[in-house]
DNA sequence: TTATTTGCAAAAACTTTGCTGATAA
DNA sequence: TTATCAGCAAAGTTTTTGCAAATAA
C-alpha cells in the first residue's frame, strides 16, 4: 500500500535546512535549524521526517562513528570523511568503487548489497587549533 | 601516568568469550557469554572492560551500521561485512588499501588517520530463509 | 470530511557513572 | 595494605512511540 502523503510546512522546512548544510547534521543539530524557523516543533517531528524522508529515498541516513546517526540531504552513493575533533562530516572527493561488491561477492557467502567507506582524520580548523 | 592494572577474572573471561567467535557482538551479547562461566557479572562491568581492552589496544570497538556498537577480539585492521537481516557481522577477505589514506590527502584539506570499509547484505542463514 | 501529521510526554534502547564493598598484587 | 576493580542501581544520551489535537487535501 502506497502513502498518501502530505507536503507540511515541517516537512519542507526540515528538508531545506538539511539541504542548506554540508556537513551532514545529527537530527538535534537539525532540530535547532528548523526550530529557529517553526519554534514549535518537536524533535520527534524530526526524527519523523528524517525517517520518511530516508524511505522515500529523498535523503540519507549516515551511519558513521561517534553517538548520533547523521544526514546527508542528498541520496547518491558517495563517501564520507568525519573529524575526530568536532565531528563534523563531509563528503568525500573520489568516485565510489562500484566493482567491490561484486568481487566480494566471488568470496563470501553473503549476497552483498552495499558498502559504505568511511575516512576519519581531522578538519583543518582542528588540524590548526589542536595540532600543535 | 600510567595505569597499574589488574588481571581479574572478569577481565580475562571477557576477552576470552570475546574471542571465542567470530561475529564480532555487541556488549550485551557478550555480557551473556560471559554471564553463563560468571552468574554475577554485570553489564557494566563488560562495558568498563570492553572499553579498557580497547584503550589497551588489545581488542577493537567496531562502529558499524545498527543500533549498538560490536566489539572485535584483534585489533588489526581489516574490513567487515554486517548481515541487514541477523546483525551479525563477519570478516571480509580482503587486504586493507593502504594508500587510500594517502591519496585522499591531497585532495581534502583534512588530515587522514584511517578508513573504514564496511559491507553490507545478507549472510547465507538470512538468503536462505528469507531470500524467497 | 478524514486520514495523515504534529506536539507533547513517556517509554525504550543503549551506555556510562557514582558509590561501597571486594580483591589482586 | 591499598589502589584498582566489581556489582548494583541510578542516571545520561539518543531515538522511538502513544495519544489527542491540528491540518493538508
């Protein structure tokens, strides 16, 4: 059964905010974004979104280190970088190597349908500021 | 300052149990394991040890998709495959690229300690039953 | 009109921490 | 002997859910 759905004011303003960011957000991080714009929405209203926005395959959810789940306003397979000092993350310039999940596949029992590459280092302002 | 440390029994059965398979659990999957040689452990007690063999070097906390953070009895490097349907989490048998670090230095203004490589698909139990 | 969505609060899921007694060395 | 560690319970953090009111279509 397909959804109807509904375009909400919420709706539209979470994903332009996530959208208006590189640095792929935590939903708090998020929240504080839309909540400036609607004062009266719910990190719930949030966590929602994100979710739906994720199975309709508008945007996606990053599973990188650290505590909180992040989100990329984008749905293309790229890859990640993510800062050890602040925890921000970006995308990564280099062209997803399609050919791995297939010359896994020759080698594991496991029907692969994905990978995720993930480098971690630190940013140039914590390069600066924590490198001494 | 450098930490006197105790060899308890706790400890050793921790990383025992922790290396006794291969699917690389979660705290409380071990915290099972190790709660059928020592009725009285406790979760937190696993969790305090997981996270000192780590500090140690000893053992590897491996932050792959999923809610919970799996924990990997050798701390070399390599490369994982998570089942989306079990959550277990196997190795890949592949050779860590080791340049991949270097070459993304050049290009991102970040300063790269490692990578991650992880796939995702279905193992063989999960193909089997659920794969019709 | 009405089924979807929201805000709020509570719960759930996972992990960490404070404290006191136990214990390895 | 004594500083580290364990067990227990409580708290902290992040995410999800139940429910009544609001609202897009």
């Amino acid at each position: 059964m397909v959804d109807k759905f509904r375009i909400t004011n919420q709706r539209e303003i979470i994903l332009e905010e996530l959208r208006a960011v590189k640095t792929h957000p935590t939903a708090d991080e998020l929240f504080d974004k839309v909540r400036a714009r609607l004062p009266r929405v719910s990190l719930a209203t949030v966590y929602r979104n994100l979710e739906w926005l994720c199975q309709q395959g508008i945007v996606q959810k990053i599973e990188v280190g650290g505590r909180q789940k992040r989100f990329d306003g984008t749905a293309n397979l790229h890859y990640h970088i993510r800062c050890i000092g602040c925890g921000r993350v970006d995308d990564v310039d280099m062209s997803p190597v399609e050919t791995l999940d297939h010359d896994l596949s020759d080698k594991s029992g496991y029907t692969i349908m994905g990978h995720r590459l993930e480098f971690w280092g630190t940013c140039p302002a914590c390069s600066r500021s924590g490198g001494s």
